[in-house]
C-alpha cells in the first residue's frame, strides 16, 4: 500500500484588526494610549482646578496667578511626556496600549525629537485636533507631531536603554510591500 501525500497546511488566516508588533500602530491603540494618559493626569487637573478655585476666593491675589497651576501642568506633562518617550520609547499609556515610538529609522528617538514631538502634540490638540486627524489621511498614520519629530507610533514594547541595540530595540526593516518594523 502507498503511503499517501502529506496535505500542505497553511498558516491560519490573520484578521485585519490584529496587531502585529513592529508594524505603523492601529488607530485604536493610538486613541487608548491618549484616553489612558488623560485618565492619569485627569486627577491632576482636578487638584489645579481647586488650587484655581481657593487662589480666585482670596482678595489678595492678582487674577494673572489663576493660570500657574495650570501652567504648571501642562509643562509637567509636556516634560514627562518628554522624558518617557526619549528613554523607554512609551509614556504609561502607550504602554498599556502595547505601541511605542521610534524615529523614521526605527531607532529610539532622540531627546530633541520626543521634545518637539510633545510640544507639536499640544500645537496639535490646539488647532481643534487637525494635527491629529492630519494622521487619517497619511499612508503611514503620522500626525503632525510625528512628521515634525520624525518620529511614527508601532505597534509592540520595545523596552532598553537608548543608543544599545539588544533586546527589545525596534529595528527598522521594511519588507516589499507593507510598512514594518520588526522588533527585536
């Protein structure tokens, strides 16, 4: 008796809304990571409204002073934001969105660039969120901020110390067709 062919199996059929590590992040995990931030400085912009509230009740203190505690919060988030992503490539909320951010090359990006980007990032949600949807229309999903900083939001962690290519790093190799980066 003859042994009969073995059947070829192919590999299961992967969805569209799948997201792959290395690849131009999905706009559902680029909205979560913004939610999730803003859920976390949610409570710090609950406290400078009271500070806002009892400096406004004193007599004493000139209205230019109402706008401190704000300002202090929006420059706090803007230099932790900064922070976060020149060191580790993700602020909390990327990170439970599962993306990070590299530059155009697929390296971690520099401090200068996550600055820009952060400030952009402002300049952006300022002009009625254009510079966000700018990323709807983009073949590979950059917003402003990210075409300003030359940066682009993948999908997948890559945690390491920056300029040490090891574990973890995203490495940017683009295959034939499609716009990937494969991750370390």
């Amino acid at each position: 008796m003859g042994k009969r062919p073995a059947a070829a199996v192919s590999p299961p059929a992967q969805e569209e809304d799948d997201f792959k590590p290395g690849e131009i992040a999905h706009w559902a995990q680029r909205i979560l990571a913004v939610v999730m931030d803003g859920v976390l400085v949610l409570p710090l912009a609950a406290l400078a409204l009271r500070a806002t509230a009892r400096l406004g009740a004193s007599a004493d203190v000139p209205n230019a002073m109402l706008w401190y505690p704000w300002l202090g919060i929006v420059v706090g988030t803007l230099a932790v934001h900064t922070m976060l992503v020149a060191t580790v490539g993700s602020t909390p909320g990327m990170f439970l969105a599962r993306v990070s951010v590299v530059d155009v090359s697929g390296a971690h990006p520099k401090p200068e660039q996550a600055a820009a980007r952060a400030i952009i990032g402002l300049v952006s949600a300022a002009c009625f969120g254009l510079g966000y949807l700018w990323g709807l229309f983009h073949p590979e999903r950059r917003t402003w901020h990210d075409l300003a900083a030359g940066t682009k939001v993948v999908s997948g962690l890559r945690m390491g110390r920056r300029g040490r290519p090891g574990r973890g790093q995203c490495v940017h190799r683009p295959r034939s067709t499609d716009k990937t980066y494969d991750i370390r």
